[in-house]
C-alpha cells in the first residue's frame, strides 16, 4: 500500500464522515446541542479535534506499517473492543489500535514483514 493510497483512503472516510454530519439541518444540529446546555461553538472544536486526533493516529498506524514492510488493506479495518484491527496481507500479522488512548498493539507492530523480507532475500540472491 502506498502512501498516496492510504491518505486517499482516509480523506475519503474524513470526507463521509463529514457528509454525514453535513447532511442534517443545522438548525436540529444547534437546537440539540443547546438543549443540552452546551456551546454549540465549543462542541465544534472539540469534535473537529477528536476526529483530527483519530485521523492522525491511523495516519501513524500505517505509517509504522509501511516502514515495517508489512501491507494492511486500509479497507479492512474492523471495529474490535474499543479499537480497529487488521491484518498484514503478506504474513497475516495482526495490528490493532485504540482511538480512545492512541495505543497500538499487535504482532505487526514488533518486527519486519517475514513474507516481504523473505521476498526481498530471494531477489537479491539472483542478482
């Protein structure tokens, strides 16, 4: 997966995202937030940090990835207990991560793709 993909990817899910929201009126949208006795204004900034901060931590997720070697379809991604997972498609390594504390776990995470180094291996010996 390249990093032109990856980020395409996630502006594509930023953009729904946001598509989702955009689509109801904003009158329900501030009527509901002050309902609640909160400033709409307020609630903005802190759900534009939140998805910044999610956004920001798949973006270092799969960044750790490529440099590892290991390759995760970003389409794969599964909600599980509190977080996301997915698998390398190389190895079948498992990663997962957790929006809400920014961890990142998995056997991914702890060396080189073994199929990509086994891969790059075979070509250098033919050289």
């Amino acid at each position: 997966m390249t990093d032109k993909n990856n980020n395409d990817h996630l502006a594509r899910i930023t953009n729904e995202l946001a598509d989702s929201v955009l689509m109801l009126p904003d009158e329900a949208i501030l009527e509901e937030i002050s309902e609640a006795g909160a400033d709409p204004y307020e609630e903005a900034e802190y759900t534009r940090s939140v998805l910044r901060d999610a956004f920001q931590l798949l973006e270092n997720v799969a960044r750790r990835l490529l440099s590892l070697g290991h390759n995760v379809n970003p389409k794969y991604w599964q909600p599980r207990r509190g977080g996301y997972h997915n698998d390398c498609l190389e190895c079948g390594s498992s990663v997962s991560f957790t929006t809400a504390t920014g961890e990142m776990s998995g056997e991914a995470l702890h060396g080189r793709c073994p199929a990509r180094d086994h891969v790059i291996r075979r070509q250098a010996s033919r050289k």
